[in-house]
C-alpha cells in the first residue's frame, strides 16, 4: 500500500474503519433487499406480471370454448339437428363433433390424472359432469348421427331432447365446478400473498437482526482488538517504526493494560532492548579503559537477548584471552631476560592469527636488540685482544651512537 494511502487510513480510528465496512454492507443489503421487494411485489400473486398472465389466459378462455365443458359440442349437435342444407354440411358438422368428443375425453384424462385437485372439484369435475357427458355422447353418437346420415328428421329431433337434458345436468355440474374452483383459487391466491408477506416481514427482521448483530460483533470485534493492543492499531504502528529506527526513548503507558495485552508486551521488549544497550555501552567504557575483565550479565536477559549478550562476551574473549596470554608471556620474557636468559623467546605456534604474527615480530625485534649487542662486545672483545683494526659493521639510525662511542 502506498504511503498516501497508508496516512490516509492512519488518520481515523479501528472502529472508523469497520463503521464504514459495516455502512458498505449495510447498503449493500438494503440495495439487495430493494431490488427482491420489487420482484416480489411484481412476481406475487395478483401483482403485474402474475395479472397479465391471467389476463391472456381468461382471454382464450373467452375466446375459445373450453374442452371440458361441452357447450360447444351441444351447439354442433343443435346445428346437426336443425336440418342442415346439404349432405355435404351434415357430414363436416359429424366430423366436428367427433373431433370435439375427442378433444374432450384428452382434456378429460389430463384431468384425471392431477392429483393435487380439491376433492370436492374432483367430484363435480371427473364424475358428475363426466357422467351426463358421457351421456349426451353416447346419444350423439347412436341416434342422431344416424339419423343425420339418413336425413331422417323427426329421429334427430327425437335424439335432440334428451341430449338437451344431458347438456343442462351437465353445465349445472359444470357451474358448480367454476364455483368451487373459484374459491379454491381465491384460498390458494390469499395463502400465496399471506406466505409473501410473511416473507417479507422475515426478511425486514432477518436484515435487521443482522445489522443489529453486526454492529454489535463490530464494537465487540474493535473493543477486543483494542484491548489486545493496550493502544490504538495507528498509534502501535508509529511506536514499531520508533523503535524499529533505535528508537528506545519511547515511553508506553501499561497502567491498567491487561498483562497479555500488546502495549504490555512492547514495554518488555523495550525494556530488554534497554538492558541490552545499557550493557553494551558499560562494555565500550570498560575497553576504553582497558578494564578488560569486565563482561556483561547474560543471565539478566531472557531468550535470544541472553544469547545475544552471551555472543558478545564470547567474542571479547575470544579476542581478550589471547591477549592477556601474549602480555602474560611478554613480561615472563622480559623477566627472564633481567635475569640474565636472554635466549628466552615467545612460542609463536601457540597463537592464532595476528596474535602469532605479533609474537613472530615481538621475537624479531628482541633478537635484533641481542645481536647488536652481541656484535658490539665482540668488537669491543677483539679491541681487549689488541686488536683495534676490528671491523663493526655500521648500525642503522639511533644505533649509530654504538658505532660512534667505539
């Protein structure tokens, strides 16, 4: 994340930043809630869509004659024995009676087999109607359409009577049926919008008590995090950099802090921080002063600080023991050579690295010291024997003084 953007949410509190997250659901939910309580409204029962649906079916059905109600199967029956003009008309007038029998007896079995039908329509429907429909064909079929094919008149009037009969039982049965399934619909229609708004209440309260949970989790959620951080999340931000930079001057306020609390944590790790410090800085005054016994406390820091301070001091020795052994052997040397050994020299193969180079060279400059000497009294010795054309060789720098006093 940017630094613009990281100073832009560092300027508001934790509870600011979940305020604003529980606001983006909040009106994201309500937008949802909008949207479903439109299609609900549009969709339901007796809403717009729902209306123009029933609005093409009742206009076929106004259109049309229904299949199930033979009142147009009567009307043909009528026309057939109202003495049709021509053979030709007679025979079309057959053909479509036997195609409405049909349609009816498909649209009959269709029904029969809707399970889901109140009992009381099912009777009227499927039994009552069916039997004086069954009738009125049965007439049809075996008076007046022979009778029609023969031309015979007073037989199809004949036929005629009781089929009309059979028709008005019919359509009595009939009417009843609509009647019944009206206010069957009328109960399904009722239940359908009682169920939707049903559900639109349970949606209003389930959205509310979600909001209301929501919130409520959010204060807990930031209460909780505030508490586990004993400080706002921005403020322990600016106070990690701090001491990120060495910062150790930081002071942290852990009054009333719950012990496991970050603040309470933060104020341990500085004050180890300290600790380290200050025996980082008792070690440098002690090595400026050559106080070089002097070594920090490990035991008084915990973890990987202990072993921190711990590499310190072992790095010292590591450095200082050598030392003190190479200055403990200097003066060893230089004691036996006031005794009068002067051929006693530093064992250069017991030190390591620069320390054996500065015991090589420490040698080196003791052994030159004793052959100048040696040379000196050697000439001094031929000088004792009578010889004062002895050679010395002539010494380099101050040393020239020797060859000089000879």
């Amino acid at each position: 994340m940017s630094s613009t953007a990281n100073s832009y949410f560092g300027r508001f509190s934790l509870l600011f930043h979940f305020g604003i997250l529980v606001a983006v659901l909040a009106g994201s939910f309500g937008v949802y809630g909008l949207f479903s309580y439109r299609a609900l409204n549009e969709l339901q029962v007796n809403g717009p869509v729902y209306d123009k649906v029933v609005q093409g079916k009742d206009l076929v059905a106004d259109i049309l004659p229904p299949p199930e109600f033979i009142i147009e199967s009567y009307l043909t029956a009528m026309q057939l024995g109202g003495q049709p003009a021509s053979a030709e008309e007679r025979s079309g007038l057959i053909d479509r009676l036997s195609q409405l029998k049909k349609e009816y007896e498909s649209r009959h079995a269709f029904w029969t087999q809707q399970a889901d039908l109140p009992s009381d329509v099912q009777d009227l429907l499927l039994n009552k109607a069916d039997v004086h429909a069954q009738r009125f064909y049965e007439l049809a079929f075996s008076q007046l359409i022979p009778a029609a094919r023969r031309g015979d008149v007073a037989a199809m009037q004949a036929a005629i009577r009781p089929m009309a009969d059979e028709f008005a039982q019919h359509r009595t049965y009939i009417d009843q049926t609509v009647n019944k399934a009206n206010d069957a619909n009328a109960k399904v229609e009722a239940y359908a919008q009682g169920r939707i708004d049903t559900t639109e209440s349970t949606l209003a309260i389930i959205f509310s008590v979600a909001m209301l949970l929501g919130l409520a989790y959010v204060f807990w959620l930031t209460h909780s995090i505030r508490k586990a951080l004993g400080m706002e999340i921005t403020e322990a931000a600016a106070i990690s950099r701090r001491i990120a930079d060495g910062d150790l001057s930081v002071e942290l306020d852990v009054r009333g802090k719950p012990a496991d609390s970050m603040v309470v944590a933060m104020q341990s790790m500085l004050t180890s921080l300290r600790n380290m410090a200050a025996d980082t800085q008792t070690l440098a005054a002690a090595a400026k002063e050559l106080k070089l016994d002097v070594r920090a406390d490990a035991s008084r820091h915990h973890g990987d600080y202990g072993r921190i301070v711990q590499g310190v001091n072992q790095t010292l020795d590591a450095f200082i023991l050598p030392l003190k052994g190479l200055i403990d052997d200097m003066h060893r040397m230089s004691s036996e050579h006031d005794k009068g050994d002067i051929d006693v020299m530093l064992n250069a193969q017991q030190y390591q690295g620069e320390f054996r180079t500065v015991a090589q060279s420490v040698n080196e400059m003791v052994a030159g010291h004793i052959a100048v000497k040696k040379k000196a009294m050697a000439c001094v010795k031929e000088f004792g024997e009578g010889n004062f054309d002895a050679p010395l060789e002539r010494f380099p720098g101050k040393k020239a003084f020797i060859n000089e006093t000879i």
